[in-house]
C-alpha cells in the first residue's frame, strides 16, 4: 500500500503552527469552530482574513 492517503491537492499545507492558549480563548475558538461547523484552522485562517482586510482600510 501506498504510504500517501488522502486527496492530492494543489495548495500543499506544509507549514506548522503551535499556539498556547488559556482555556477561555479555547473554549471560545471551539465555540465559533461548532457554529461555522468547521475546524479550528478553518477559524483561524478566516480571522487572519478579517484581520487582512481590516488593517488595508
């Protein structure tokens, strides 16, 4: 068996990224990953997003 799995994909996700958090801000990061019914890297790519726009204004 092939020792690769999953989808190819175009936009290879090699970089990592380790954060420490208090248990408040987790809870609040799961909090928004159940309701945009996503993953926690999904939250956090979309703030950067948000923080991208907002500071080109």
């Amino acid at each position: 068996m092939s020792p690769r799995t999953g989808r190819p994909t175009q936009n290879k996700k090699t970089e990592r990224l380790e954060i420490r958090l208090t248990p408040e801000e987790a809870q609040r990061l799961e909090k928004c990953a159940q309701k945009m019914q996503a993953s926690k890297t999904e939250v956090i790519n979309e703030g950067v997003k948000l923080l991208e726009k907002k500071l080109e204004q």
